[in-house]
C-alpha cells in the first residue's frame, strides 16, 4: 500500500482493514462491530434523519427496524455503516432501497 500514498500531503491518511498485518510506518486502531442499536443510531444521525441527540425511539418503528437491519448486513463496522449514511443523505432513497442494492 505504500507506495501508493501520495509523495507529499499535509495531512493524515486512513487505512482500514480487517487484516492483522503489523506495519513498522502505522499504528493500529482495532474496533469492535457496533451493535444493532449503535449501528442503526450512526447511520440515521449520519443520513440526517435523526438528530446528534436524538434516540432511536424518536424514529418510526420501520425506519428503526429497517436501519437496525442494513447495520446488521454491514458486519457492524462503523465505517461502512457511515458511508451507507452519507450515501442516504445524499439521496432521496430509502434504507430499503439500500438493502435491496446489497
């Protein structure tokens, strides 16, 4: 991977893996899967349809089943359940259509 990084940046690169690779130019980070609860609340908050302080239950029960379900198919992982998120806020679509797309 390191010799694709850019020869010169200002900045911080992010690399995500599952792999258990140690590298001497990276520190590692491990992260648990997010459970459903956690999961469906970043991808809502993430989507734009639940606020930075707003609870689960503030959403309609098949909005909290449907996200509680895409965080499920995700594995969990954070990362991907944000960029499902961004994916959705970016759009019109609902998280069905994104379950349907996986």
């Amino acid at each position: 991977v390191a010799p694709r990084f850019p020869p010169r940046h200002g900045g911080r690169l992010l690399i995500t893996t599952r792999a258990a690779v140690p590298v001497r130019w990276a520190a590692g980070l491990a992260l648990s899967p997010l459970d459903p609860d956690m999961g469906a609340t970043l991808l809502l908050r993430r989507a734009g349809r639940l606020g930075i302080d707003g609870d689960l239950d503030t959403v309609s029960e098949d909005d909290r089943n449907l996200a509680r379900r895409l965080s499920r198919e995700l594995g969990g992982l954070p990362l991907a359940i944000g960029q499902a998120g961004a994916w959705l806020a970016g759009s019109p679509r609902s998280i069905e259509t994104l379950l349907a797309r996986l």
